[in-house]
C-alpha cells in the first residue's frame, strides 16, 4: 500500500508539469524510435539478402578453378583451367552425399532470334543445375543427360531474354542464334528477378556445357563445379570430401597449394550480410546516443524538481517519511519518465518501420527482441539518471528543507 502511495504521488508530480515531463521524455522516444527503426530496416534488408541467396539453391557447394600459385603469382577463380569433366565425375560417382553435380563454363556473347539481337550471359551446365539452383520452369523442360552426351544444339531461356528476343510470344521450339550456331529452345525459366550484386538473373541462356565447351567456346576446361549436398549438415563434409578427392585426383603434394578453390553457400550468405549487419550496429549506436542524452535530460530535470520541491520535502520528512521514502519517490518518477517515453517510442518506431515499408518499399522485420531491449535500457536509463537527483533528495535535512524558500 505504501509502495501504491508513493507511485502515485510521484505520477502526481509529473501531471504538475505536463509540458516539462512530454519535453523531457522526448529525448527517450526519439532515441527509442529510432533504435527500433533502424534495427526493422537492417533485418529487413538482411533476411531480403539471405532469401535472395536461399533462390540460388539450398545445401550448395562451389569448386571454382584457379588459385595457383606460380612464381608468386596467384590466378584468380576460373583462371587457371584446372578443373576438367572428369572431376565432375569422379566427385559424382565417390562421393555419396552430393547428390547432384553441374560442371560449369560461361560467355558473353550475342544471341540473335529472327531478327532481334541481344548480348546476355551464355552458361554451360547440365541437367542437373535446375535442381540445385531450386529453378523451375515456366514452360517446357530442362534438356536432358543424352543432350549431354551428345553436345545437342538444345538452350534453356530466361524471361529476360523472352521479353527482348521474343516480345513475350511463346518461344518454344524456336531457333536461338548463339555466336551464329543455332539452338532450340526447350524451356523458359521461372522468373528471379535481380540477384545480391544486382545483376539480372533472368538475363540468360542455359545450355548442354558439352555443347557451350564444343560449339561456343572451344575448350576443355572447366570454369566452376556446382555441387549440391544432402542436407545443410552434410555441407562441410561435402567441402572436405570433394577437396581431398581433387588434390588426390591431381596430383597435389601435401607441401602444395590447392589448384582448385572450394566455397559453400553458407559462406557466401555469412559475407553478403555481415555488411549490412555492420551498418545496422553503426546506425542504432549513432541512434542511441539519443537515449544518453535522454537520459542526461532527465537528470537535469530531476535536480531542477528537488530544488523546486525542497520545502515539500521538509514537510514530508517533518511528518514522518524516511529517507529511503523520498528517494524511492523520486526514482520513480524517474523511472516513469523513461518508461513511458520507451513505450512511446517503441509505438512510433514500430510505425515508422511500417510506413517506410509500405511508401518507400524498403524490406523492414521488426523485431521482438530489439522492442524488449529498447524498452528495458529506457526504463534503466531513468534508474540510473534519476538515482542521483533522488539520492540527493533523500540526502536532504529536513530543518533547513523547511527553511527553503
């Protein structure tokens, strides 16, 4: 009951000067808004990241060629030719948990369709890819593994290319002109949109790599290997296994550097978020300096109200409260300060992350956790800005308080 008194008398100190508690509280809403805000915006752009990356495929491991070190010299990924058809195969036939394998080369170079042209990207795979990329078709079918075999003249489209070569008419069974050879199209592909870097996805032709290495290219080199693994937890087995197979196959010394470069897609999501991830740190501790200052105000404002307050005080102490009466007044006042500025503040960042993602279209994803956070490190901030006006309150004696004019 003495508890319930004193909260009360302490919220009746705050309705005294409501315009000097909504100015003091400021300072805690806006740090708070903008900490929930900013931290919505970077995990809306992180999972925005994460799920692109997660369209490229699940349980992905990449073997690039290159990263030999010669004279001191070392080539970069797809430099070196040091990948060949037969790794792929000897990593499909020995090692049981990859389940699906791509040998990987590319282009750039012009496609041409009656009488429309077209520079995009050109990739050489098997049938294989579809299934680890997780991309389905729009229309028709993958080119199969006797395709393959046979270096058919067989392309897979994007939508990109639908739209500029074929203005959006179905494109099956029509001729695709790559470097001057002609190619069947069998499929089209469900459309991806923009890839982490930018780049348009769809801006694409997909062949047998027999076909792009015999036809287009000219070589026998492989640029990339794409392995798909089991199961999430099988990945780095994968990684491990498919290493020691090639430096086997290839004849590496053990006091030798790899010929062959090896990644997997949780790699690559690790590195495209850690920026942003950064920048969110950044922004909310630039965010936070609000609710120090929030803080500092309410300190202010609380020596200014024991000053103001010195006779009642006295009387109070006269009457018989206790020190530890006046200081826990105090506190709370305080402490309720910053507590409803958090929950103000949490009410106007939630808002603000909605209204920047339904008007400036930004991925926001707010979350629990952050308004938890939030809300706790306000009401801290009034804890441990208010306990020394509060102290010095309950520090007070109570005949010269009543001396006070």
């Amino acid at each position: 009951m003495k508890l319930r008194a004193t909260f009360l008398m302490a919220l009746r100190a705050l309705r005294r000067n409501k315009m000097r508690t909504v100015l003091t509280m400021l300072g805690i809403i806006i740090g708070v808004a903008a900490v929930i805000a900013m931290v919505a915006i970077g995990n809306g752009a992180t999972s925005q990241v994460e799920a692109q990356i997660a369209a490229l495929g699940q349980n992905v491991v990449l073997v690039f060629a290159g990263s030999v070190n010669s004279g001191g010299v070392r080539a970069g990924w797809g430099n070196a030719g040091t990948l060949k058809i037969k790794d792929a195969d000897s990593i499909k036939r020995e090692i049981p948990d990859a389940v699906a394998v791509s040998p990987e080369v590319r282009t750039s170079c012009q496609v041409s369709a009656d009488s429309q042209n077209w520079f995009t990207n050109v990739q050489g795979e098997s049938p294989d890819y579809f299934s680890i990329r997780n991309w389905q078709f729009v229309e028709g079918t993958s080119f199969t593994d006797q395709d393959v075999r046979s270096s058919n003249k067989v392309a897979v489209i994007g939508g990109t290319i639908v739209a500029q070569l074929f203005d959006n008419d179905d494109p099956l069974g029509q001729i695709l002109r790559v470097k001057g050879v002609p190619f069947t199209i069998v499929g089209v592909l469900e459309a991806k949109g923009l890839s982490v870097m930018g780049q348009d996805q769809d801006d694409v032709v997909i062949v047998p790599y027999t076909s792009a290495m015999k036809r287009l290219m000219g070589v026998t080199n492989l640029r990339t290997i794409n392995i798909e693994a089991v199961s999430p937890d099988k990945i780095q087995a994968v990684q491990d296994q498919v290493g020691q197979l090639l430096r086997q196959k290839h004849k590496i010394q053990d006091d030798h550097d790899d010929d062959f470069t090896i990644h997997n897609q949780q790699e690559f999501t690790t590195a495209a978020t850690a920026t942003s991830r950064i920048l969110t740190i950044l922004v909310v501790s630039i965010a936070s300096v609000s609710l120090l200052v929030g803080g500092i105000g309410i300190m202010n404002i609380m020596l200014v109200s024991v000053t103001e307050r010195t006779r009642e005080i006295g009387i109070r102490m006269a009457v018989g409260a206790h020190g530890r009466d006046i200081l826990l007044q105090f506190l709370i006042e305080a402490t309720s300060l910053s507590s409803m500025g958090g929950i103000i503040g949490i009410a106007l960042g939630i808002g603000a992350s909605k209204l920047l993602s339904l008007f400036a279209h930004w991925p926001t994803l707010v979350s629990p956790l952050s308004v938890v956070l939030s809300f706790m490190f306000s009401a801290c901030v009034g804890i441990f800005f208010g306990f020394y006006p509060a102290k010095k309150a309950a520090a007070l004696d109570p005949i010269e308080a009543l001396r006070y004019e």
